[in-house]
C-alpha cells in the first residue's frame, strides 16, 4: 500500500465515523480506491478494462473474439461487493478498523470485468447495489476467471 492509499484510507474512515450518508466524496474515494486495489493504479474505465485480469468467462469469449475497443464498449467493470455495501461495513467498523484491514478489504474485493449482458443479469435480480459474490455472479451462472495475462495483451494476439 503506498503513502497516497494510506492517506486515501484515512480520510474514508474518518467519513465512515462522521458522516451518515455516503455522498460524492465517499463514492468517488471508494472508487479510487479500488482501481487501486484492481489495477494498481487509479484510471478511467477503459484504462481498468485494458488492465484487469479478473473477469467473467464471457467476457474472456469477448475478448478473443473482437479487438480490445469492442471488448472494452461490451464490458462493464463490477464491484462483486457493492459500494453501497462497503461503505456500510466501513460504516459500522470504523472505530475499530485499521488502515491495513481497510486496504485488505478493497483488495479482497476487486473490479470484475463482465458483459454489458451479465450486468443487465444483475440488475434484473435486483442487486444492482446488493448481494453476496454468490448471489450476484455464481446464482446467475457467470463464471469469474484471473487471466494470466491482462486483455490487452491477450488482444495483441486474439485476432
């Protein structure tokens, strides 16, 4: 975790402590965290898709079947645990919560790259902002798979 993570952290669990509602600051800070935490750094979705070696099985087909600008259009980056849901264990947590726990859970639960299909899946459920990983992914049959290589390289040579 770098200086500029812990500092991020910190100031996220003072607003778990402090504030009631998540707003534009907690979203937009848990988002960056998480790109973090995804990809090692933080950046547009894009940027995220191209990088990202945990996605769903379609996408991988995706993937190997077209170039990365349509993979990156067809896909859609997932928190398996929702935002909302993060900020309510931060919420609850906070007092007792370590920085390191904190930086632990947003690398437990990394971005998902899936298919706009599999995201409408999702919403469909009703778990747009709710769920467990098994709810949301294993119930609905999208399988999540680590590549061993990010998408970006596997589209240098897919076609």
């Amino acid at each position: 975790m770098t200086k500029d993570i812990e500092r991020r952290l910190t100031f996220l669990l003072e607003l778990a402590k402090n504030e009631k509602k998540r707003d534009q600051v907690s979203t937009f800070l848990m988002r960056v965290i998480s790109n973090h935490a995804t990809i090692g750094m933080d950046a547009g979705s894009a940027k995220i898709k191209t990088l990202n070696k945990t996605i769903s099985k379609q996408a991988y087909k995706l993937l190997l079947s077209t170039n990365i600008k349509t993979f990156c259009k067809n896909t859609i980056n997932e928190h398996p645990r929702p935002l909302k849901t993060t900020w309510e264990w931060l919420q609850e947590k906070a007092d007792s919560l370590s920085i390191e726990e904190a930086w632990n859970e947003f690398k437990k639960h990394q971005m998902i790259t899936i298919t706009k299909e599999e995201d409408a899946k999702i919403k469909f459920s009703g778990q747009n902002s709710t769920g467990s990983f098994k709810s949301r992914y294993t119930d609905l049959g999208i399988e999540v798979i680590l590549l061993k290589k990010s998408p970006f390289e596997i589209s240098k040579t897919a076609l």
